[in-house]
C-alpha cells in the first residue's frame, strides 16, 4: 500500500515527466531503455508501462520523432529525437516552470 508521502511525489513526478523527457532528449536522440535509466539516476523512477504512452504522445504531437537502428544485442532499437517543435515546447515548460518555481519560493517566504 502506498503512503500519502509516496502518493505526493508519484503525482508530482507524474506532472513533469513529460518535461523531463524532453529535456533528456534536447541533450541527446535515446532510446526508452536508455531514457528510462537517465529518470532513474535522477531519482524519476518510472516504469516502462508510463513511459511508452508519454513518448507515443509526444510522438503525435510533433514533439518527438524516432529512427530505427540495429543494435548489436537483440532487435533493432527506436531512438528517440526531439523536433524543433519539441525544443519550442522545451522553452516554454522552461519559463512556466521557473515561474512556479518563483511562486512556490514566494509563498513558501510568506
């Protein structure tokens, strides 16, 4: 059973985790095994059933694209790329979060 403290944070990381995987991917194309351990060495921990669909919309949107690529173990793997779209996107959840951020600090000061 999960505790009100775990329910809060998986909400909040459920909130961002589209933002993260843009900004993971402004650094560099990747695949979900590979965006997944980048969440998970930032404490994101994340499964792959909450990943797919968030790239999968992302995808529609315009936000992502992808190319396969052979892969030396196993099957061939979808590498993921952020669009130019996808960076104009980035910038703006980059302005609203530093704005929430001021916010929170703000009320946090009161």
């Amino acid at each position: 059973m999960e505790s009100t403290n775990d329910n809060v944070r998986s909400q909040m990381r459920k909130g961002v985790l589209e933002y993260c995987i843009l900004c993971i991917l402004s650094h560099k194309e990747a695949y979900a095994s590979s965006i997944l351990d980048e969440l998970k060495a930032a404490n994101m921990l994340v499964v792959e059933g909450t990943l797919y669909p968030l790239l999968i919309r992302q995808k529609n949107q315009g936000l992502l694209s992808y190319r396969w690529e052979e892969s030396p173990q196993g099957p061939p793997r979808k590498y993921y790329v952020i669009t130019e779209k996808g960076r104009e996107q980035l910038q703006e959840m980059d302005a609203a979060w530093q704005e929430m951020v001021n916010s929170i600090q703000t009320l946090r000061n009161l």
